[in-house]
C-alpha cells in the first residue's frame, strides 16, 4: 500500500463514520499521511482527526478513537495506535503490502505512479526565456501529464511576460539561471545540472557531472539501472526469472536485504513523488523536478545496497527467496527508468 492507497483508505474511514452518524463534519477533499513524527509508532502517521475535531466538535482524541475503528476495517492495516493529541499512528500487513506492491510495479511498468488525479485540468506555466526555466518547465510537463493533467507554457522576458494571465491562473517559474550554457556537458548531464539543485539554488555547470564514479548522482542513478537489468540476465543464465504481474513472488518471501526495507518504502513513496507536480500554481510544486531527482538518488542507493543478496552464490540453488528479490530488483530498475524517463534523461541498460 503506498502513502496515496493509505491515504483514500483513511478518507474511506472517514466517509464510513460520517455515513455512520458518528461524524457530523464535511469530509475532506484529502488527508495527509506521512511518517510517524517523534513518538508515533508503526508505518504511517495522519493527525485527520486533530483536523476534523473543531468541525465536528468533539475532542480530537473522541475523534481519534471513532476513526480508529473504523481504519482497522481497511484492507492492508495490522493495527492503529493514537499517540499524543489524537495522531492516528498505522502498522501495515508488511509482508502482504510489499509483495502486491512489486507485483503492481511490474504490472503497471513504467507507468507506475502515473494517475488521472488532475484529468481534464490545463495548467499555465510563465516563463522566462531561459534554459534553465525552460527545461524546469519541460519536466514540470511531463510531471503533471503522468498525474491525467496538461500544462501550457507561456513565454516572455524576465521582467514581463505577455501576455498574462490572471495571478491565480499562472504559475510563474524564474530558478536561479544557470550561469553558462550547459550544453557541453550533452543532454542528459546537462538536464540533471539543472533540475537536481532547488528552484532557488544556483546549478553548478561543471565536468564533474559527466564523471562515471559513485561521487557523480546522476551516474550512480543510471549504474543502479543498469545493474538490475544485469542481474535480471544472469537470473535467466541462471535458470530463474520474475515477468510481470504472474510473478510468483509469494507475501512470505518478503526479501530481507540490506536496503530491502528502505526499497520498498521509496518505492511505495514514488507515486506520492510524481503527485507534488500536480499542485501547481502552488510555489512548492515547482520544486517537483529536484525533489523526483532526490527521490531516485535514494532509491538507487537502496538499489545497490539490495543488489548484491540477488543471485545465488557458490553452488547455492536458485529458490522461492531469490525469485522475491529478483522482482525486488526488477521493480527497482523499473522505477529508476521511469523517473529518469520523466526528467528526459536516458536509462542505458548497460553502461
């Protein structure tokens, strides 16, 4: 179950009380669920009910304790703990959830986190004549089609922009320019040296993005890649192989890796990633493309601290174990494509 699944189960629970008679309040558009905060417990953490206690006039932890009934009734959640002021703290059937959630990656492949949450919305996005603001844009595009949304892109100078449009219906996007013309560095690299630092920070245009070594992100993105799509051919030499959503990966063969748990929590977290576009005009969804370019710097970090538990070793026979890790990896890479597809930025099988 990913952040956004746990998030509609959590609206469920509290349409379900409302229906109920036990709420008498309006329920929301959208909750947040994050991870628990000091002193929270289990996967996931909301404080909905701190938030619908006012409306509903009722304390939050009566409010906490009403919706904690109902929550424990969703698919995927093992228990629910109140902590604090009324934080409703949620443990999820790990071994179950990361299972279907490999399955639905390799299912869904590169359009996994994709969805029609903004379908039908056409959003204007201000722009100056700049390279940096325009591959911003560009990414910003693709960011939101991948959520059913569209954006169009108007451009102008850096003081005025024509024609524009009424302040709530733009967006205006003005990074810090790049200090030279990247364009030396190729497409790719050049891409990455803009989108990775935030809107407000200067890019560095320098050689050091083209470095294949770890201490290069971009390398070490498309390296993570590259080795699952190595590890999936020496699978097969091996005699052993995961495809698609038949995979055979069973909920008790959860991998136990290094970095396996913290994979399968970034890779639940993707899809919540790719929506943070979809809240333009807000200013904080133009950081998008740099947060999507820290999003899989980490997921390629727990990619190759997962990778090398894949294969087995010695005369060691492939088994059930290797098979779950195998779709672990695969549903990694595939993701890794994905992202780097949505920054226009190549995912070489083989570097």
């Amino acid at each position: 179950m990913t952040p956004v699944e746990l998030s509609r189960s959590v609206l469920h629970a509290v349409r379900c009380a409302v229906d109920d008679g036990e709420l008498n309040v309006v329920v929301p558009s959208r909750v947040v669920v994050g991870r628990p905060g000091p002193g929270g417990r289990g996967d996931y953490a909301t404080n909905v009910a701190l938030q619908l206690a006012r409306p509903a006039g009722q304390p939050p932890l009566r409010v906490a304790a009403l919706l904690r009934a109902y929550l424990a009734r969703e698919a995927g959640v093992t228990d629910v703990e109140i902590t604090g002021p009324g934080f409703l703290n949620i443990s999820l059937d790990r071994a179950a959830t990361s299972a279907a959630l490999v399955r639905r990656i390799l299912g869904e492949g590169l359009r996994y986190g994709h969805t029609d949450a903004v379908a039908g919305r056409v959003f204007v996005l201000c722009v100056p004549y700049e390279v940096r603001a325009e591959v911003l844009a560009d990414v910003l595009a693709r960011m939101v089609g991948s959520q059913g949304g569209r954006v169009e892109v108007r451009h102008g100078g850096a003081v005025k922009l024509e024609p524009v449009p009424a302040p709530e219906e733009c967006a205006f996007l003005r990074p810090v320019p790049a200090p030279e013309d990247p364009a030396f560095l190729g497409p790719d690299a050049a891409r990455w040296a803009l989108l990775h630092p935030a809107p407000h920070d200067r890019p560095r245009i320098t050689a050091d993005h083209l470095v294949q070594r770890e201490s290069n992100p971009l390398f070490r993105i498309r390296y993570a890649h590259a080795r699952t799509r190595a590890v999936s051919r020496n699978a097969a030499d091996l005699g052993f192989t995961t495809t698609g959503p038949e995979t055979d990966v069973d909920a008790a063969d959860t991998p136990h890796t290094p970095g396996a748990q913290q994979l399968l929590v970034l890779l639940a977290d993707h899809p919540r990633v790719l929506a943070t576009a979809a809240a333009l005009p807000h200013a904080d969804a133009q950081a998008a493309p740099s947060r999507l370019t820290r999003h899989l710097l980490a997921l390629a970090d727990a990619t190759l601290a997962h990778l090398p538990a894949v294969l087995p070793r010695g005369d060691e026979k492939p088994s059930a174990a290797h098979r779950s890790r195998l779709a672990l990896a695969e549903a990694a890479g595939t993701v890794l494509a994905g992202g780097l597809s949505l920054l226009g930025i190549d995912a070489p099988d083989h570097l």
